[in-house]
C-alpha cells in the first residue's frame, strides 16, 4: 500500500470550473453561430478578406452573377496569388450554396473610401437603347478619381471600355437606368465646391459615353459664396415612366431628400446657376441636423388597407429614407429607417421610423458602429411594397414588413458570426473626432454594410469589417409576406 499523500479535490471546485467552463463555451458558441430569426444562410464568400460595399446581382444567360464593390485596401487575389488593391469581385452565385469566385478587378490604391472600387451597377445590352444586344456592361467607380465601363459578357474576362470623368475628387453610389442608358454618377467635378455632386451623362452606348448636365444643391456649384451645402450620397431615378429621381445627401447628418422632375433635369436648362438648379426641384426635406439620407428609396403606390373606407388617401407614395451610422460605440444620434409620405410631392411630411432596439443585446458596447447603412435598391415584385432588407452593422440584416409604412415591423432577422478575417473596424479618416470612445472602439464586431436581394428571392450582405458575402434566404412565417408567384429560376 502506497504511502504517498493523495492530493485533496474539494467537489465544489470542480464543480465551479465545470460552470465556469460551460459557460465560456456557451459565450464561444454564440460568437461562432449566426443569431437570426426567420432567416438562414444558404451559402458564403469570403471575398478574400476584403472589405465591401456594394452587391449587385444580374442574371447572364442561365447564370446569375454577383459584382462586389470593395473600400479600399490590398489582400491577396487567390486566383492568381498576386497582391492587389480591392476593386471588384466577380461571382458566380447560380448555385448560391457554392458560391465561385470568377474574377477580381483591382481598384484605386488607399485605404477604405479613399481607394478601391466601391459602387457597382449592371446592365444587359439587350435593355440598353444603343448598345451590342449580345453583351453585358459593368458600370463602376475607380476609386474617387474616374467612373469605368466593362464589358463583363464573359465575367471571368472582363474587358475595360471606357474611363469617364478621370481627375475627380470624389464618386460613390451611381445609378443607371438600364432602359434608357442614363447614368447618374456621383462625382467630385474639381471647379464645385463639394466632393460629391451629380454628373449626367447618356451612356445609352456604353462606349461613347455622352455629357448631359452637371447637378447639384445651390451652393454646391462653382462660384457659389457662403456654407458648402452637405454632399450628395446618391440618388434612384423611376425612369421616364415615374418622371422622378430622388436624391440623398449626407450620411449621419444634415440630410436632405430632394424630388427632382426628371424631365426637367435632363432637358432644362444646363448652366449651374442657382435659377437652373432649382427649376428641376419638386421640394425638398431637410432632415434633424443628427441624420443623413444614405439611401432614399421610393415605395410608389401604396394601397393601405387601414384607409379602405375613406373617402380619400387610400394609395399613397412614399420615400423610405435610410441614415448611415459612422461612429463606433453610439457616439452620435441613432441613425435609423424613417418612412416619408410623399403622395403631396411638395409637402412631404414623416410618418413612421424604425430602428433595431439597443438594449436587446447592447449594441452600442458590442464594438464597431451600431445603427442603420443602407436598404436594398432591388425592386423585385418578390419583395417590392411588401418586404424591405436593412444592413444594420453590428445588428446584421433586418427585414421589415413594410405592407403598411404607416407601421413598418420586422419580421426576420440574420447576425452572422465573426470569422478569421473579422478586423475591428477604422473610423474613416475624415469622420474621426475627439469623441470619448472606449476600450469597445476596439473590439472585432460583424459590420454588415450592404444588402441586395435577386430576382430568385435570395439576399445578399456584404461586410465592412472583411468578413465576406452571405447568402440568405427568409423562412417561417416571414416567408409569407413575400410574393413567390414572381421568383424567377
């Protein structure tokens, strides 16, 4: 019989390193699972680390193709192991579940806005008025210097055709009307007192771009005296048939929505004179000094059920506007969703706001920003009037019931989990302030930045903190909102 003295184990101590052990793992679990209800992933990119900004989806041919626009900054292109400045992803998503990644375009040297290739826009040569019906054009920004044409007919070769507008001082979030040709670029014209304004060009011909009008909010334009007013952000055009383009400007603050008369914009008077910059205006919204107008987005002809009985405003327009959250921890107002009724154009008026509860999980301390960035821009009938997707950084994507803006509630929602390539996330150089941020600032946190859906139903969001693309898909009960009838194969 052994002599030695056996070590004492009090149970109570292994006990309370069995709870404090479980616990960890639980808290590990969490930050390695999804949280979301009615929505799940179907499949991922990770867009080789890169940071993103736009997604757009366009059905070529039997395949559908998602082009990625990235902020700036350099990773490593696995498909030729070359070190390259983010630009441009090209992805073959038809089978969403096996994403493949087909091509990578490099994009201007800097980091986050001041470099890469952020904003993308498709369109089928089949639509455009003047252009090869056989072909597909890409439409991009090359960082804040130039707006490029591609021809992404085959998009593992895409091949550049153009470069419109070199030596800028800014660009950012386009929008082409793939009927027409008419491209709204948002851009720094050097002789105007504002990065971001709206240049007009016909590129109904995609390689022979033509000039139409420079655009902007009265003093903006060269000569103007007085305060700079806030920068463009982007606008949404409905075409010849709407006869209207909207317009955002500014992120987090000083935001302004502007109804603008299309048909007036593109053949009135040109030269940026106060006068001339005015006569296209409908009205204009000026926003609370704490929020931005990132994305406005018109719901047009909206049948409200509630008002079936009255005499009259049973249908009625609205713009949803969407603020951009910048800084890190809550440091400034909520940006958040507000629903604007626009059914008198020359009196829009808010009627409803929405944003993801703080205190449900403590967003503000969770690291990165908290808040609102942009909704999706795709008009499918799938979700039109019925469903809006929200990128809400550190909360994930939101999807609202928005049948009745006068009542916007969510009904799903999708928080993916950090990965490998999740860094804590800059605030840009030209928004940082001395603000009292704290050790949170510097924590890793999801920042989903951008989201889209496709004519098949599936979102898509893309991250700022370089955690890559998901793929979703609604389940459950919000799945019944949504109007399959129209989902394409």
């Amino acid at each position: 019989m052994s002599n030695r003295i056996r070590p004492f184990i009090n149970p109570l101590w292994v006990l309370s390193f069995l709870s404090a052990l479980s616990l960890s793992c639980a808290w590990a679990a969490k930050e390695q699972s999804p949280q979301s209800v009615n929505m799940k992933l179907v499949g991922f990119s990770d867009l080789q680390g890169r940071t993103a900004y736009q997604p757009t989806i366009q059905k070529q041919g039997n395949r559908w193709i998602a082009y990625i626009g990235h902020h700036g900054d350099k990773k490593i292109n696995s498909l030729n192991n070359k070190l390259e400045d983010n630009g441009t992803s090209i992805i073959d998503v038809t089978d969403p579940k096996h994403p493949q990644y087909l091509a990578h375009l490099p994009g201007e040297e800097g980091k986050a806005e001041q470099g890469g290739a952020q904003m993308v826009r498709i369109c089928s040569g089949a639509t455009l008025p003047k252009a090869d019906k056989s072909k597909f054009y890409m439409l991009r920004v090359f960082g804040n210097q130039a707006h490029e044409v591609w021809d992404v007919s085959e998009p593992a070769k895409p091949t550049l055709i153009t470069t419109i507008g070199n030596g800028l001082k800014g660009t950012h979030k386009n929008f082409w009307e793939c009927e027409t040709g008419i491209a709204y670029l948002v851009s720094g014209n050097p002789q105007w007192r504002t990065n971001r304004m709206t240049q007009i060009y016909d590129l109904s011909d995609p390689a022979k771009p033509v000039f139409i009008r420079d655009f902007g909010l009265v003093g903006q334009q060269p000569g103007a005296g007085g305060p700079v007013p806030i920068s463009l952000h982007g606008p949404i055009s409905t075409g010849p048939k709407g006869n209207r383009v909207f317009f955002g400007y500014g992120t987090n603050t000083e935001g302004v929505l502007q109804i603008v008369d299309r048909e007036k914009l593109l053949n009135g008077p040109k030269e940026p004179t106060p006068e001339n910059l005015l006569y296209p205006q409908v009205s204009r919204l000026d926003l609370p000094p704490m929020h931005g107008a990132h994305t406005v987005f018109p719901m047009l002809g909206v049948d409200i059920p509630e008002f079936a009985h009255n005499y009259l405003g049973r249908v009625r327009d609205f713009i949803v506007v969407t603020d951009e959250a910048i800084q890190k921890e809550c440091l400034e107002g909520r940006q958040m969703i507000w629903f604007v009724d626009i059914t008198t154009e020359t009196k829009p008026f808010g009627v409803a706001s929405w944003t993801v509860p703080e205190t449900k999980e403590h967003f503000c301390a969770k690291g990165g920003r908290f808040g609102s960035h942009s909704s999706n821009e795709n008009m499918t009938p799938i979700y039109y009037k019925k469903v809006m997707f929200f990128a809400h950084f550190n909360a994930g994507v939101r999807a609202l019931d928005v049948r009745n803006p006068l009542s916007p509630k969510e009904i799903a929602y999708y928080i993916p989990p950090m990965n490998a390539n999740t860094v804590a996330l800059l605030t840009p150089p030209g928004m940082q302030a001395p603000l009292p941020f704290t050790e949170a600032s510097k924590k890793r946190a999801i920042q989903t930045n951008n989201v889209e859906v496709d004519e098949r139903g599936l979102i898509y969001i893309v991250d700022r903190a370089n955690s890559g693309m998901h793929i979703l898909e609604l389940t459950g009960s919000a799945r019944s909102v949504a109007d399959w009838s129209h989902a394409q194969k």
